[in-house]
C-alpha cells in the first residue's frame, strides 16, 4: 500500500472516530438532559395536583364540619383530584387520600362544630385530616431523587 494513501485512510479514519465520539459524546449529554428535564416535570406536576388536593380538601373539611348540606359540585372536583393523582401517584398517596374524602364526606352527617369546639380542636392537635396524606406526599417525592 502507498504510504501516502495509507498516512490519507489513518487521516480519515481518525476524524471518524473523533466525529463519532462527538455524535455519541453530545447524545449522551443531550438524553440525560432530557431525562432530567422530564423528571423534573413529572415532579412539578405532582407537586402541583397534591396542592390543588390539599387547598381543596382543606375548604370541603371546614365545609363538612361546620355545615350539614354538602356542596356537591366541590366534592366532585375533590373526586376528580384523586382520579388525576390515580395515573402519577404511589397507591399509598391514593389512599391517604381516599381516607380524607370519606373523612369529609363522613363528616356531613355529624352534628355541626361551632367556632368553640373547633378551637378545642385546635388546641388538641386533632384538626389535622390531610397529615398523613402531606406525609406520604412528601416520602414518595423524596423517593423520586
């Protein structure tokens, strides 16, 4: 072989490689930041729907509570948070969830608390019903990391 094609194809094969390792090098980069990104959507998103949930369930607790007739159209949208949490969430969120809804609805049927039995309540540190669902929310988000 000529040494001069020989010193042309060692040339040629050597920005093959090096454009290859770039190709990959970039695609690599490229396909992590992708997953990242994603996963930090993903956890945004959750995020998002366990506030949505809390802010809801907090208004239909204080509702079910202190009143006897349920506002159906917000126990719907409370259902209706459960349901998107269905397709993103761990079941142990799902049920802690669960747990409040019945909870509230539960709670419609008993006799009304006025301002005094709520701030026994208070002091006692039993006007809490979305704890445990806080809770599992934030140990399925740290187990995301």
């Amino acid at each position: 072989m000529n040494p001069t094609s020989l010193s042309a194809l060692a040339a040629l094969s050597g920005s093959a490689v090096g454009g290859l390792t770039s190709f990959f090098s970039s695609w690599l980069g490229q396909s992590a930041q992708l997953r990242t990104q994603l996963f930090l959507n993903d956890k945004g998103r959750r995020q998002e729907l366990y506030r949505e949930f809390v802010d809801e369930a907090s208004k239909d607790y204080i509702d079910s509570i202190t009143t006897n007739t349920p506002d159906l159209t917000r126990l719907v949208a409370l259902y209706a948070l459960i349901s998107r949490m269905r397709s993103a969430s761990s079941p142990k969120v799902i049920e802690e969830a669960e747990k409040v809804a019945q909870l509230i609805v539960r709670s419609y049927t008993e006799p009304n608390m006025t301002f005094a039995d709520l701030r026994s309540m208070i002091n006692a540190n039993a006007i809490d019903p979305l704890r445990h669902f806080s809770e599992s929310c934030r140990e399925e988000l740290e187990s995301l990391k």
